[in-house]
C-alpha cells in the first residue's frame, strides 16, 4: 500500500522535494526472501498530492498510467533489493516458489517448473530483461498508449 510522501517525510529521509516515489526496506522486517507480500518488507512512498489527484479520478486513462507506473517501480525495487543479495546465485526456485519472488516470477511465466526456472536464471543474469518482460505482461505499452491518446483528446 502507498504511503503518503510529505514534505515532511522528504526532509527526514534526506530527499529532493522533487521525489515522487521513495520504496525502501522496513526496520527490522524480513528481508524479500521471507516476505509474502511486497507491503511485508518494504514501505512505499508516494507524493502525497499525486496520490489525492489519483484518488480524485481513480478510473481516469490518465490515473491508470500513474498506477501502472506506481506497481513497476514498486516491482523494479524488488528486483534491485534481489540484485543486491549476496545469496541471488545460488538462490534455487524451491526457496523462493511459496512467497513474493515466486509470485513476481509467475507474472513473466506459466507455471511449469521448467518456465520458472528459466526465468530465474533471467532474473540472476539479466535484470534488465526480466523488468521488460513484467512491463510487457502488465501491458504497460497499452495502457501509456491510451492514457497519451486520452491526453489528446481533451487538448
């Protein structure tokens, strides 16, 4: 769940008044591999005005690009707190099926064994590549797509 990001928040964790997003790992909570879910480990800010925009106009193409946007950084976090995991080499699928990799690795493949493991070993290997397969299954390029065209349409 996002957490309103203030000023007030900005100035104690020492950012940029111009920060929209600020994802970090909670004090003394389980670290990624011992999570469920993402709000199980870490916390996510959002910039206090956009989320009041977004809850203004909740089903709006604009709000949808936002929340798209919102859920990928969000899930390019949790890639980046994997990535920095001294154990992600010998990280195995059995370990990471049941919480939240397993789940984030099921938005990019079925649910073969075989499938799971290859994108793992993407996941390892190539970060990059595995964050573009999440934005092509959330659809991403549509949603920006009919957002812009709705954009337009009222310029």
């Amino acid at each position: 769940m996002a957490i309103p990001l203030t000023d007030e928040i900005r100035e104690e964790f020492e950012l940029s008044g111009g920060s929209l997003f600020y994802p970090r790992v909670k004090p003394n909570q389980p670290d990624w591999q011992q999570a469920n879910y993402f709000d199980d480990f870490a916390e996510f800010y959002v910039d206090s005005e956009v989320l009041d925009q977004l809850a203004a106009a909740p089903r709006e193409q604009q709000s949808a690009i936002i929340q798209t946007q919102i859920f990928l950084h969000a899930l390019n976090f949790l890639i980046l707190e994997f990535q920095k995991d001294d154990r992600r080499d010998s990280i195995t699928l059995g370990e990471i099926n049941d919480g939240l990799m397993g789940r984030l690795l099921r938005v990019v493949s079925g649910e073969s064994q075989g499938e799971l493991e290859a994108w793992l070993t993407v996941l390892k290997q190539d970060p990059a590549r595995f964050m573009a397969a999440i934005e092509s299954a959330t659809d991403i390029k549509n949603v920006m797509r009919r957002g812009l065209a709705a954009v337009r349409a009222v310029s």
